[in-house]
C-alpha cells in the first residue's frame, strides 16, 4: 500500500489520565479531526466538502453523477473511548484508496470517503446526529432541542463551530447519488477472535435504545435525617441498576446504566433527584422489549416502596438493521464464502443509513473484545487485512 501524503496537524492526543479520547462534537478536538481529514483528502487529490449536516466528504469522481460507492466511519469518540472505534474505518478508506490506486484500477463510479459528524452523541445524547439528520430520521425541530451537559444547544454548537445551523435537516438529494456503503469498523465483540478470523462481515444490528430515568426525591442533611424519614431517591436508582442486570440476563440481551447526573450533588447531602441513562439492547425486539419492560416495572415498584417519584424517557430507540441481503452476499462472494457472518450489539451510521441506502459492514478483529475503551484494539496485520478486503470490495463495487 501506498501512503497519500501527510498531515502536518495530527488529530488530539490521548487523555494522560486514562490514555482514553474525548473527541466530542463541535469541539476543538472535533474541529483538529476535521482538519485531519481535509488534508489526508487533499493530499490525494480528493475534492472536500462538507454538507448542511456537518458531514464531511471527500470525492473521487463527480459527485452529482449518481450511483456513487461511499465508505467511510466517523472521528468522534465516548468519554476515554479508545483509539479504533470510528478512525480505524475511516484511516481504512483512505489506505483502500491508496491501495486502488497502487493496483492501477479505473473506476467507473464515483467513489466517496465519509466523516459522519456526532456518532457516539457524546456530547448531547444522541448517537448518530450527523447520519440522522441526513436520513429524515432526526428533524431540525428535535436537533434544535438537544442540549450537552452545559446547557449548550447543538446549534449554538455547531455556529461557535463556524458551521450555520439553518441548513440541517433531511438531504435525500443526497443519499440519492449512493448507490451503497460500506463502513469498516473494529468489531466491539471477541467473536472473530474466537473464529480466528482477521475480517468478518455484519449481518444485523440489534434493536437498541436509550431511556432515561428520572427519581425525584427529597434532599435532607446525611448525617441529622433518619433512615427511616429519608427518600432517597439514590436507593431507588441503585436497586434498578440490579433489576437491569437480572431482565437482561433473563431474556439473553444487555443493559447498562452508565452514565448518571445528582442533584445537589454534595458528599453530606441526601440527593434530591438522581437521573441515570439505561442503554438495552437485544438480538429481537420481543427480547428488547421484555428487558425494558421489566427494567421499568422493577423501578417503579421500588420508587413506590420509597416514596420516590419515577418519570421514564425514551430519548432514542433503532429497531433492528438487517443489512442489505444482495449487497451483504457480494461482499461474501468478493472475500471469500469462508469469511464469518457476525450480528452486532452496537449502532452504526451505516444502520441508520440502512432504510435510504444499500448498507454493508466490514468486522476487523479485536482480540480483547472491549470497546469504548482505551483497551480496544486491533493489531496491525488485521488492520491490514481490513484494509485489502475493504479495497478488494470497493474494486468490485466501483470498478467492475
């Protein structure tokens, strides 16, 4: 493979406390990543744009033709995410171009490398924002009403940022021009480390989604109130943490409280409101269903026990992504029948794109089978890997 240039700017460094990212949207650790992606985009002579969603493109090709093959992933991270999940497909795409081109291929359709803006929805909630918008799936009046943890809305964000805010919204003129993507990503799993396998191919993405729990209590001095007076509604939060991890086990799905937000927040203060964020997920949606069911029948019998007040969101929700058949069976028949089918837990732009356009996911191997997490990983030869099977699939889609 050949190298297309580099960038003089490289992306933000690792956190020194935790080796972790906190590339968040808008952000200028957002803004460094954007910057890197111009430039690797210039260096091969790509023409670059960015779109009224704030996704950025990079074009081989003209774009207006139709029928385009786009790869790509995205830049941004989770708080400490790790250095593969989203860079890798991207970093990918460009080497497969530069792999192409060192192959002396001619391509007969456009071909386009994607950074979708705000996938991990970090910073406001939302996961998917860019690809969202772009869909239909998220509308300008629900974007505007996102808020991170500043109180900042997304498009205050996005106009410090320099981009305008006014534009976003659907863009299926777009999405018409793709003829398919193709994302590359590190698995978020151990299956092709168990298989032995360097690359496998997405079958499905799980129905998943994000609710938030709200348990308003009443706030009082830790060390003067009785247990028996108080209404903690820490107690409560605490006992649906457990309740999650039972429904899950019961029904063979996941459920994770991770992230909560207290109110007042003080050391020797009995909380007066605890808001914790549940993220379940399902191999089917009568699964996901039972799980999130009984998560909030559980809370609500504690919250009654305790004199506790419960109000339950539903901030997100993606039912089950079956990738297209016929393009998931070229990618099998291009790398070889061998090559390992995976389902997946995790969400993806290329699942939100699913509905618009024809959509295919490459695996490429993690041996500790972590993500969102400084200890993700994927060694260099299955990078590789990853990069000759990606390029091996845009040869057949772009060139043929």
């Amino acid at each position: 493979m050949t190298g297309g240039g580099r960038a003089r700017r490289p992306p933000p460094p690792p956190r020194p406390a935790s080796g972790g990212y906190r590339r968040y949207a808008w952000t200028g650790a957002d803004a460094d990543c954007r910057l890197w992606f111009r430039m690797q985009a210039e260096a091969r002579r790509l023409d670059v744009e960015t779109d009224r969603n704030g996704n950025q493109w990079a074009w081989l090709g003209d774009p207006t033709a139709g029928d385009a093959v786009v790869t790509g992933s995205h830049l941004d991270s989770v708080p400490d995410g790790g250095a593969f999940d989203g860079p890798l497909g991207v970093v990918s795409a460009f080497a497969a171009l530069d792999e192409l081109r060192a192959r002396g291929v001619s391509f007969r359709r456009p071909l386009a490398i994607v950074n979708f803006g705000d996938e991990e929805g970090a910073r406001f909630g939302l996961a998917c924002v860019g690809s969202r918008l772009t869909a239909g799936r998220l509308t300008k009046e629900q974007a505007y009403e996102l808020r991170d943890a500043d109180g900042i809305t997304l498009p205050q964000a996005m106009e410090a940022a320099g981009h305008d805010p006014e534009g976003i919204g659907p863009d299926p003129e777009r999405l018409a021009r793709i003829g398919a993507f193709v994302e590359l990503h590190v698995e978020q799993g151990r299956a092709l480390d168990l298989s032995g396998d360097a690359v496998g191919i997405a079958s499905a993405i799980w129905p998943h989604g994000r609710w938030r729990y709200d348990f308003a209590g009443e706030a009082n001095h830790a060390g003067t109130t009785r247990l028996v007076d108080r209404r903690d509604p820490m107690l409560t939060y605490a006992e649906t943490v457990l309740a999650a991890r039972r429904e899950a086990e019961l029904a063979g799905a996941v459920a994770t409280f991770g992230k909560i937000a207290v109110e007042p927040n003080g050391v020797n203060a009995i909380p007066s409101m605890v808001r914790g964020w549940l993220d379940a997920r399902a191999a089917d949606q009568g699964s996901l269903d039972a799980v999130t069911a009984g998560v909030e029948a559980a809370a609500r019998a504690y919250a009654d026990r305790h004199g506790i007040d419960l109000a339950v969101v539903q901030e997100s929700y993606t039912p089950v992504v079956d990738f297209s058949h016929t393009l998931r069976d070229e990618l099998s028949r291009v790398l070889g029948e061998k090559t390992p089918v995976l389902g997946t837990g995790a969400g993806h732009d290329a699942g939100i794109l699913s509905e618009s356009i024809p959509t295919a996911m490459l695996f490429v191997r993690n041996p500790t089978g972590v993500s969102h997490s400084p200890a993700e990983f994927a060694a260099e030869d299955d990078c590789v890997a990853g990069v000759r099977a990606l390029a091996d699939v845009l040869e057949e889609l772009a060139c043929r």
